[in-house]
C-alpha cells in the first residue's frame, strides 16, 4: 500500500503542555483512519500537525507534499458569501463546474447553496465545509468531528460521500466521538489517550462489539 502520510516520534508542545508525545503513525493511499479519544487527548493537535498548521517540536512527518483538504472542527466561511460563491472561489484548475455541480448533490446543497451563509444554521455550514473539503480531489482529507450538527439524513451523505472519494482512492482521516457513526465506514481506527497513540484497531476487531470494545480501551 502506498504511504500517503508518516509521523515518526512527533511531540508537540503548547508552552508547557505536551499534546502529543513521540507519536508514530502511517496514512495510506484510500483508506478510512477514524481518530478517536477523550476530549483533550490530542486528536485536533494530531490533524493539525498533519497539515503543518501547528510546528512539531520533535520528530519527522513524510508526506506533507501530498494535496490536502480538511475540516477542523468548523468551517471558516464568509458571512456575505453564498455556499456557491465559496466553493467557486475555492476550486482550483483541477475542478470543473461539472464537479461543483456533483458536490453540490452528493451533500444534497441545493436548497441553500444560493444564500448568503449568514443565514445558514448549523448544519448547513458543516455541510457546505464537508463540500469545501472535497473540493480539488485532495488525495488526503482531515475530518475534524464532521458529523457534529448533522442530522441523520446529513450523517448517511456524509457516509456515503466518504465512501465514494474512497473508492477513487482518497484517503480520510477522521475523528469522532460518536463510536457508532464510524464503524460503517472506517477501515481502522487509531485511538489516542494523553497525545499518545495507545492502539492502532483494524476493523475486523472492531466488528464486534465496536464501541464497548474502544470504551473499554480508552478506560
Ligand atoms: N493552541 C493551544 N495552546 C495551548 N494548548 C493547547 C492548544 N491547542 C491544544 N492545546 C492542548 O493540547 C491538548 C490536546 O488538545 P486537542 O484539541 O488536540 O484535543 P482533542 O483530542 O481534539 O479534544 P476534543 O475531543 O475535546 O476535541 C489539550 O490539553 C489542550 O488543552
Ligand atoms: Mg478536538
């Protein structure tokens, strides 16, 4: 399998606060990592740090070259800016209107991608940065808690847009506290505790009993 990303012994340090501690990982080419931990455990600084936005302190990342597209816990939209002005304003020569137009029926944006986000509800702003994120064939994709504000029916689109960028081998990185939600779609889950990485599951483990199973790891 070819290596999109490599962390080798990264730490990271806020001031005093080590996020992440000599933390070793691989991405690989079409693949569904799902990141999943207690609430400060490491998992936005891991993403982060991925895509260069916050230095490493120690340690080696390969692959940061690769095109990257993400959603970190919210999308940065323009008030005044229509969901169709953002995604036309983000596309580069690699996207078509053609796939603007597929975006924008896969995540089923229609109804509201000619209004100004001002107006957006909550959901409507995740969806619209889940379309952002997949904008530009990106070959690694970061998602920070995207189901966070959808409801079910926004959840499946997300699931099954996910599943097809997979297949034209995209690779995704995704964290998520709701266990369940991942289990569908990743092909293994990373699970870090204290900005460690305590295990690396792959999914026929998680097949049974899925969330007890994590739970009872990250006790
Ligand atoms: N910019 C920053 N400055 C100082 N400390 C930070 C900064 N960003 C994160 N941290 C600290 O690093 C640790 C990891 O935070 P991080 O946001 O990566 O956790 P997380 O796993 O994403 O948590 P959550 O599930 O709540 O989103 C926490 O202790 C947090 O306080
Ligand atoms: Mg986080």
């Amino acid at each position: 399998m070819k290596t999109i990303v490599k962390l080798n012994q990264v730490s990271v340090t806020f001031k005093k606060k080590k996020a992440l501690a000599n933390l070793d990982c691989e991405l690989f080419a079409g693949e569904v990592v799902g990141l999943v931990g207690p609430n400060g455990a490491g998992k936005t600084t891991l993403m982060k740090t991925i895509l260069g936005l916050v230095p490493a302190s120690q340690g080696s990342i390969i692959g940061q070259e690769q095109k990257m597209a993400s959603l970190i816990e919210q999308p940065g939209l323009y008030p005044f800016m229509t969901g169709l002005e953002h995604l036309e304003l983000f596309s580069d020569q690699s996207c078509n209107q053609l796939e603007i137009d597929q975006l924008i029926q896969l995540l089923d944006l229609t109804e509201f991608i000619n209004q100004k986000t001002k107006d957006y509800s909550l959901g409507m702003k995740q969806r619209l940065g889940i379309a952002l994120a997949l904008l530009n064939k990106p070959q690694l994709v970061i998602l920070d808690e995207p189901m966070n504000g959808l409801d079910p029916y926004s959840v499946k689109l997300l699931k099954e847009a996910i599943l097809i960028y997979r297949k034209a081998g995209i690779s995704f990185l995704i964290s998520s506290h709701i266990l369940s939600e991942l289990e569908q779609i990743v092909d293994r889950v990373l699970l870090v505790k204290a900005g460690e990485l305590v295990e690396n599951v792959e999914h026929p483990e998680l097949l049974n009993d899925f969330e007890e199973g994590l739970l009872a790891k990250l006790a």
